[in-house]
C-alpha cells in the first residue's frame, strides 16, 4: 500500500491533491474568483497574474510531492516558481522568458521571496483591496498554518477605513488604538504581530518601502511571548524557534481529516502522534505522512460510498 502511495505521489494527477488539499488548507482555491483587489490603483492586476499566483502555490506543493521534500520547506524553504508574468511582479529578471514557461528559482531570497509565507496569492488574498489588513494576515498565519482556534469577533466591531492613502496615522498605530478595546485586545494579540511583519508587501503582494500614503513602511513586530523580529525572515525565526511543532500538527491533522473525508475525533489522536513521530525521526519527508495515513486504521477500515448509501 505504501508502495502504491508513493507511486501515485509520481503520477501528473497528484495536482489534484495539491489544489483541493493545498487550496482548502491555505484558503487559495478560489482566489481566481477574488474580486477585492482595486484595479485602478493595480492595473498590473491583470488575469494572467492572478492566474500566476494561483499556480505557484500548487507547484511549490508538486514539488514537495515529486520530490519527497521535509514538509518544513512550506515555511522555511528559499526557492518557488514563477513564469514571466510573476517574476516581473516579484522583480525578478531573466528567469522565465515563453508565457507558458515555468522556472524554479532555486534561491528566492533577494526578493524576499521563498516557501509559502510570502506568495502573493496569500498576500492578496488576505488584503481588502487599498490598503494592507495585518488583522487578516495574521489570522491567516495563525488559523490556517499553526491550526489555533480563534473565536470570531464582537458584534459591532469598528471597521479601519479602506484606503490607507487616507489614513491619518500608519496602519500599526491604528491597530494599536484598536486593541485599546479590552474585548478586542485578547484576540488580536494572538495574530497581530504575525501579520505586521508582512507591511514590507503592499494590497497584491508586490515589496515596497513606503505605505500608500507615503509613510515608511515598519514590519517589526512583538510576537506572542514577547520576542521580536522584523519582516519575513524575523516572522521565520519565531516559528522555527516557537512554533514548529504547532505547525507540524496541524499538518497532520489536516492532511488526515482531508484523506479520511470527516471532522477528526478523539481516537483520532494517537495516530496523528505517530505522524508526528515519523516525521521527527527522518526529516520530516513528506510521504511518511502518506504512507502513515494508508496504512492506518482509520484509513484501511473508512466506509466507502456504497456503505453510506445503504445506510
């Protein structure tokens, strides 16, 4: 069974795990539907762009796939892909020339670019439209890579306004003013930081140094526990020294609740222990969270259609 597994990892059609898995977990499967950017301020916003960034999310998970690469690269890794179209949105030259070409960029770095944290597509996705939102940024770090549970917000919450070229302050301070509100303050503790460190990255993800309304950009921020760090690489180092194991778990739960097609229960816990396990004690490769799933017996023992049809 593991044989097989591993095998199918190689075949074209693991693409569908990489979007329908990939694209759930991260919330980018519908990003070619989003209609928040502003495209008169970002005309460069054209289809084939957002159709770019959809894709490099789904290679980067391929190639983890094909490759048998640790699943830390996610976050850690310095490399991506882009075509034409996506380099001249990062800045990168002469890296892919045909429309159709796909390029890996083996070290992304000097565009601060790398694993998944800084693709546009999530950069974009999680920003209303003129301005940056660190709110949403950082939930999204918070909810989706680390797996916490946060509690949705009061009723009546007071909106920051929508275009940050009007704003009178810079957008950290009106946040801080913001968490001012003892029952807004407890929540956004949590992922804050995690999304103010992304303000080097404007509404569709492209660097910058000054915000919209011509104010230098400040991406340090205080995490949670009280550590501190400036942009991507301050934001990596919190995880890889705080919060790894939260994401691996995470991880885990999610690639099994997708492969078992059901919410996961207490039972559940030990296996995703040993998933854990596995991959603590052999580079965190991929495919022993696949081969630790098939031959599970959650797995082995799930009800197939036609038995929940009977029923």
């Amino acid at each position: 069974i593991t044989a097989q597994a591993r095998r199918m990892l190689q075949d074209p059609r693991s693409r569908a795990l990489a979007v329908e898995f990939g694209g759930n977990w991260l919330e980018f499967r519908r990003f070619e539907g989003t209609g928040t950017v502003d495209l008169e301020r970002y005309p460069a916003f054209t289809p084939e762009l957002r159709q770019a960034m959809f894709e490099e999310p789904v290679r980067f998970f391929l190639d983890v796939f094909h490759h048998n690469r640790s699943v830390l690269d996610f976050l850690w890794a310095r490399d991506t892909f882009v075509n034409p179209v996506l380099a001249k949105h990062y800045g990168m030259t002469g890296v892919a020339r045909r429309p159709d070409e796909w390029v890996h960029v083996a070290d992304a770095t000097p565009y601060e670019r790398g694993g998944l944290l800084p693709m546009a597509v999530f950069l974009t996705k999680n920003a209303p439209g003129l301005r940056t939102s660190p709110v949403k940024r950082g939930y999204w770090v918070a909810k989706n890579v680390l797996g916490e549970r946060i509690p949705p917000p009061p009723p009546k919450v007071p909106e920051l306004p929508s275009d940050e070229a009007k704003l009178d302050l810079p957008l950290r301070a009106m946040l801080a003013r913001h968490r001012e509100d003892p029952s807004c303050s407890a929540c956004h503790a949590r992922f804050d930081a995690l999304g103010l460190v992304f303000e080097g990255f404007d509404p569709v993800g492209d660097r910058r140094q000054k915000d919209l309304a011509g104010r230098a950009v400040d991406a340090s921020a205080t995490f949670p526990g009280g550590t501190e760090g400036r942009g991507l690489e301050g934001l990596r180092q919190y995880l890889r020294d705080k919060r790894q194991d939260d994401f691996v778990e995470n991880l885990c739960r999610k690639l099994l609740g997708y492969a078992l097609n059901r919410s996961l229960i207490i039972s559940d816990d030990p296996l995703i222990q040993q998933m854990q396990r596995q991959l603590a004690a052999d580079g965190y490769r991929f495919d022993h969270l696949i081969s630790a799933i098939v031959t599970s017996p959650q797995f082995l023992t799930m009800r197939g259609r036609e038995d929940l049809a009977a029923k």
